[in-house]
C-alpha cells in the first residue's frame, strides 16, 4: 500500500484526490499537513486522517511515502522541496510554480531526487486530445499553421471564489486569474501540441468588477516551426462551445460544438477518404495522473506527465503575462 499525506486542502480539487487515493486500491491517506486550522479540522474530519501544522513531522513519519499537494500555487516550490528532501513522492496540482525560476528549481530537485513525480494535467489523457495528437504525429495535417483554443467558464460571472477558494483571486498566491488557473489546461496542450515557443504577445484584462484579478484574456504565441498558437481564457462566459482546432497545410482536426471531433485531410484522398470526417473510435483513455503515479510507485510503470512539461507551462505562462504587463513580444 501507498501511504499518502495531503499537504493542504487549500485547493477545490484537494477533497478529490484525496478519494480518488482513498478509493485507490493500493492506497491510503494516513496524515494531513494544513496551515490553516479550520480547513485542517474540516478535512481531519471529513476523511477521518490526523492532522497536523507542523510540515517537518508529517514528512518525517514512516507511515508517510508520498504527498499530495493543494496547496496555494505559491506554496509548491517550498512544499516540493521539503518533500523531495524526506525523500517522499510528489503528487502536485497544477500549475507547477508561478514562476520559470521556481520551476527550474523545482525540475532539477526532482531529477536528483530519484522520487516519482506527477503534476496533474488531466487533459493529456483524454481520446480527444490523444487522437489529435496522433494526427500531428502520423502528418496527417501537413505542415501545421495554427492552432485555436478556448476555454472559460462564468466564475466571475457567478462569484465561485469565496471563503475558503478566495485565494483564487490573489495574484500573490494563484499565479493569476482566469488564465493562470483554467487556462493551464489548454496553454499545456497547445505547448504539448506546438513545440518549443519563439514569442508571445496578449491582452490580459480584468473586465468585470467581481475579483481584482484577471477574467478575461488572448495570448498569441509563435512557435519555432513558425505555427502560431491563439488562446482565449475566460472567467465571464455565459455560453458556448470551448474549441479547439488545429490548422495545416494538408488539412484540418478539431471538435465540433457538439462534443465530436471533425478531420479533413489531403494526405487520406489517395485512401479514398474526401471531405469532413467524424473519427467513429477514438483512443481509449490513458490513465489518469493519479493513477500513473501511484502505479509508476508501486510497479515501476511509465508516467506520460514529466516534471519538465509542469515547467515548459510555467515558462510560457510566465512569458504570457509579462507581454500584458511591459505590452510588447516577449521572446523565448
């Protein structure tokens, strides 16, 4: 069995990977490190686990082999550190660090370290985002020009960050707002499509009034094939498909607004396929990162989420605000 610790339960998503290693089975949670001691009390009390403040004692008990960090964004560099330190196996949410010199830092602890390591990027895993990335692999698109997602959603629209998720909206904790936090999603897949970025220009606003952070936002990178990748994030959208589409010289993949998927491809007229297509089987679901880490603990199986891709978003998120902020190209 896989002896957990939850480090904070600061985190929305904190109470579901605590089930999800929970109901694992070949794990279990056996303590909490929390700062806070009302959100410690709660989740001592909801999953029926000790609690404690003190970070050293928790990471230096035996029944601890492994965290799981929900933490503040700004919290992960020191907690990464001091778990990889007690030589525990890391489980992190997103993002990474808030900035490209924490995540540096961060890559090269964990390299030295030997330990297991997981940043929860769960959109790798899914058939959608594995059959396009099968079609980028296979050429199917020819020489690709650009791609165009969004994703977004009416947090601000409807106040989500209250009590306990108030964080969300502090820059000096979160990273950053809409873009930072939901959009870590989609700049991970297009970074993860793409390749290796040469710029980035955007436009960050805060539009409405609802939270002193970021709600609303276009970033435009250019990669070093010479594609270009577009990206809007938002927190006050009422309605609407979040799309995703890639372009090429030899063709086209992208979901449809209903949910499907569409390809149309130059490369496949000689096979006798002409036209949109709707692919009738996509690839079965990888295992979730939760599931990666624990078994890659336990049995030595590949991991498909690497320490340097939590760093490759933290790089290009970083670069992305510092274009909004100083309004000129920042370059990689």
């Amino acid at each position: 069995m896989l002896r957990v610790a939850m480090l904070s339960f600061a985190h929305v998503h904190a109470n579901g990977y605590a089930r999800q290693a929970i109901n694992h089975p070949e794990a279990e949670v056996t303590y909490i490190w929390e700062d806070d001691a009302d959100r410690g009390k709660t989740a001592s009390e909801t999953f029926n686990v000790p609690v404690s403040d003190d970070l050293d004692a928790v990471l230096g008990r035996d029944d601890v082999d492994a965290v799981i960090i929900n933490s503040y964004t700004s919290q992960h560099p020191w907690l990464i550190k001091e778990a990889v330190k007690y030589g525990k196996h890391v489980f992190t949410e997103k993002a990474l660090a808030i900035n490209l010199q924490d995540a540096d830092e961060i890559v090269d602890v964990v390299n030295e370290s030997g330990i297991k390591f997981m940043i929860s990027l769960p959109s790798r895993t899914r058939p959608e985002s594995l059959f396009m990335r099968d079609v980028l692999d296979k050429g199917w698109l020819g020489d690709i020009t650009l791609m165009r997602a969004r994703v977004a959603h009416g947090a601000s629209l409807d106040h989500w960050f209250k009590g306990g998720s108030a964080w969300f909206a502090d820059a000096e904790r979160a990273g950053g707002g809409a873009l930072f936090d939901l959009g870590c999603h989609t700049v991970d897949v297009m970074r993860w499509f793409m390749g290796e970025p040469k710029s980035v220009i955007s436009k960050i606003q805060q539009f409405s009034d609802a939270y002193a952070i970021d709600d609303n936002s276009v970033i435009v990178v250019e990669f070093q094939s010479g594609a270009l990748g577009i990206l809007d994030t938002s927190w006050v959208h009422r309605a609407g498909p979040n799309q995703m589409e890639i372009f090429g010289t030899s063709g086209y993949v992208g979901r449809d607004p209903h949910g499907g998927l569409l390809l149309r491809s130059t490369e496949l007229e000689p096979e006798g396929i002409q036209g949109f297509i709707s692919p009738a089987k996509l690839p079965d679901a990888l295992p979730m990162p939760m599931e990666q880490w624990i078994s890659a603990i336990l049995h030595g199986t590949e991991m498909t989420i690497t320490v340097e891709d939590g760093r490759n978003l933290t790089q290009l998120m970083e670069a992305a605000y510092k274009a909004a902020a100083e309004k000129h190209e920042v370059t990689f």
